[in-house]
C-alpha cells in the first residue's frame, strides 16, 4: 500500500489494509508484493503529478514481474476515472474515494480474472465508523480519527467536494468507541482530522458539534492528548475556545488555514471571513489561550493578487509570529469558480511570492523555537532515533504529526509510545533537541 497524500487519505488506506488482512490478504514491501495499491491525491497539480509518477514507477515495476497487479484507487480516479481507464492500460483495477469497502472483493475477482470492468467509481456517500477493520500504520502512542468525510463550505478554488462530496459527520459515540479502542491499544494521543473539523456535526441537524465531541473525549481515560486538525477561522467559536483552554487533555494547538488576509481575494475566494475578523481571531487566540501554538496555511498566487495585496498576506505573517506555517502556490483547477476568473499570476511571480513568505517564516519559527530553550516539556516518544548520538525522536504539544517538526533527544531512558518530560537543550528553525529527565 502506498499512500500518498494528507493523513484523512491515510486514513482510507489503513481501512482499506484492515478489509483485505481481514480477508486474509499479508501486507507487504513493494519489492516483494504480489499486488501495489496505490491510494493517490488530486487536490492540487503537484498531488497529481506525484500520483501519476507513483503509478508510472509501479507500473513499471509490474512490466519487469516484480507484480502481478496494480491497483489505484483514491482521489485520481474518482476525479479522472475515464481519462486515467484510457492513459494508464497497466492499471488492473480503479477504485473511487467511496469503494474503499468493496476492495477486499473487487481484488480477489480481479485477481481470479471474473471482472468484466476494471472501474468502479460512485457518488461518495460512504463514512467508516469504529466498527471497520483497520490496520493501522502511525507511530504506536498517536492515531488519527476522522470525524467527517466531504465539505460543503464550497471554497472557490477547492475540488474536494467534488471528489470527497457533502459534508457528513460521524455520530459522536461512534467517535468514542473508536477513541476507547485506540487508548486501549496503547494509544496517548488522537489527532481529530476532516476537511473542516470545526464543521462537524452541522449536516445531523441533532445538536451534533465540535464542543460535544470534545466534552466526550477529555473523558476516556488514558487519552492524553487531542489534537485539532483543520479548523475555518470562521467557525472557530467561543465555546470551543474555552475548552481548549480549560480542558488539560485538548493540546493547546490549533491548525487553523487561513489562506489569505486581503478581503477582495476572501471573497473571491468563498471563505466567507473577513481580514478583522481573522485578525481578531488570532488575538482572541492569543489571550485566551496562553502559549497556543497555531499552525496555518496560506495560499500565493491566486487570481487578482497584486502585489499590494500579496504585501498584505506578507504584512500578516510578520504581524501574527505563527509557530508554524505552510504556503501553497495556487492551482488553476479544472471544475472550480477561480478557474474562471481573470487576473491570474504567472509561476514566476507565484514562485518569488512562496520563498519571500518561507524565508519570512523561517526566521520568525527560529525565533519562536529558541523561547523554548532551557524549558521542561512533556513529549511523546515515536521511534528510536535515526543518527548518531540521537536515542529518540518525539513530538511535543506544538508539533503535530508529519507536517511540524521533531524533538531530537539525546539522553533517558524511554520506549514508543509513551510521554516523558524532557528539557529543551536546543532549538532550530522546526526541529528541538533535548535530554529526557523522567516519566511525565
């Protein structure tokens, strides 16, 4: 199984490993498989071109016996499906976003020769819950959760409701049962994932939201972190930030993508948002929770940026001092409202704007890190460390999974899985060192 894309695909491919061990299928390394899943990305042009070279590799590897079959399955075919059926003749078998459950089936008849079609894509409407089949692939103490599949916010230069569709929300005991078995296994920390996590519960019409879910989750006993993925700036409401300040349990992090800051380019592009109201968010942040960390995405790039309003973006993120952020280059997607719009901004431009914001950035991560030196902090233990003199790599609070940087320690005693407090010895523009004191 490669799995490429964010973690809610990882989600669909862990679930897709846990059908087919289930139906005794072995997972495998890809020299050694006799079947490559390849659970691909098309949200943006680089996604698609990582997951058309992904295939192109594998399919290679299957025209030199080193497989027999090649699945692709995720948000290339549910987009592509009849183009991709055309170009890509080595591809066995194509599976939508929504038949993640039929591919233990679809595999096995594929692989007997009884299928007469090798494309099977629906309308998504399908939703995991805690009773599916997973086999799970994170570091032992952390998991993530996907509370909801699709988005209905409809931003103007996003396909995901397309290939993902509406919003639907997972019923919160669901939730919790999934939470329960998690901790159960060893799990510390779960990362609550969704296109939009603060748009949960909004399509059950039942008084389903964010805080509920959250008031249920500080009490499964043994969890220790919760961690909030992916929350609109314009659904960020005062309950939820009181829990997060009151609630030990809920990590005092907040990845909040906010794409732009200039009001004409916010309405373009649907965030229905405006700059004081995210500003206003930032600062409410900041009061009320102290020491948050926040994470954010920012967009360059996007039809009507001029360079008064690229400066505004850049004025934003000298103002705001992020721990961390991310930038993406717009991506004119077929489908979308912003396709159609005028003003668009050449990859040059787009190019200097992404590294004048990320050298930006950087200096402001470095500065933000160094704070922390000389301080005692808890940190979860992923796996023994890769280089010389580095006997663990962990995460604390303010680095989330994958997409933040790592805590390097040096010195202690510990085992994966588990949350020791350490003290901060040093600290670069994403990554901290540290020695570990003692058990938390």
């Amino acid at each position: 199984m490669i799995s490429l894309g964010c973690p809610k695909n990882l989600v669909d491919s862990e679930v897709m490993l846990g059908l087919l061990q289930e139906k005794g299928w072995i997972p495998s390394t890809k020299d050694e498989a006799d079947v490559v899943i390849i659970n691909t990305c098309s949200f943006i042009r680089e996604a698609k071109e990582e997951s058309i070279a992904t295939i192109l590799d594998m399919a290679a590897a299957k025209e030199k016996g080193k497989c027999h079959r090649l699945v692709v399955t995720g948000c290339l075919p549910q987009r592509y499906g009849s183009e991709l059926l055309q170009e890509l003749p080595e591809v066995d078998l194509f599976l939508g976003t929504d038949e993640w459950d039929r591919i233990a089936d679809l595999l096995q008849k594929s692989a007997q020769g009884e299928l007469r079609r090798k494309q099977f894509i629906a309308r998504p409407t399908n939703l995991y819950d805690h009773r599916t089949p997973r086999l799970f692939t994170s570091s032992p103490g952390s998991v993530y959760i996907k509370i909801a599949e699709g988005c209905s916010n409809h931003c103007s230069y996003c396909v995901i409701p397309r290939i993902r569709g509406k919003l639907r929300s997972r019923k919160i005991s669901s939730v919790l049962q999934e939470a329960q078995q998690s901790v159960s296994r060893g799990v510390k920390e779960v990362n609550l994932i969704a296109q939009d996590v603060t748009a949960y519960g909004r399509d059950l019409g039942d008084g389903t939201d964010l805080t509920r879910l959250l008031q249920g989750l500080v009490k499964v006993k043994e969890l220790k972190w919760i961690r909030l993925l992916y929350a609109h700036p314009g659904h960020v409401t005062p309950e939820l930030i009181r829990l997060i300040r009151e609630e030990e349990k809920i990590c005092k992090y907040l990845d909040l993508p906010l794409q732009h800051i200039d009001d004409h380019l916010l309405r373009a592009m649907n965030r229905l948002v405006s700059s004081s109201q995210v500003r206003e968010l930032i600062a409410r942040l900041r009061a009320k929770i102290p020491g948050i960390t926040l994470r954010t995405s920012l967009m360059v790039g996007f039809p009507g940026e001029t360079e008064k309003r690229f400066r505004r973006l850049f004025d934003l993120v000298k103002e705001a001092h992020f721990e961390h952020l991310g930038v993406f280059r717009y991506s004119k997607e077929e489908g979308t409202a912003a396709a159609t719009l005028k003003g668009h901004v050449s990859a040059r431009v787009k190019e200097q704007r992404y590294h004048q914001i990320m050298r930006l950035q950087r200096q402001i991560s470095l500065r933000r890190q160094k704070e922390k030196v000389g301080t005692r902090i808890p940190v979860l233990i992923e796996r023994p460390g890769k280089s010389s003199g580095l006997l663990w790599e962990g995460r604390t609070q303010g680095q989330a999974p994958e997409v933040d940087g790592v805590t390097f320690l040096r010195r202690g005693r510990a085992r994966p899985g588990e949350i020791v407090e350490a003290v901060i010895t040093e600290a670069t523009a994403y990554d901290f060192y540290g020695d570990i004191i003692g058990p938390v």
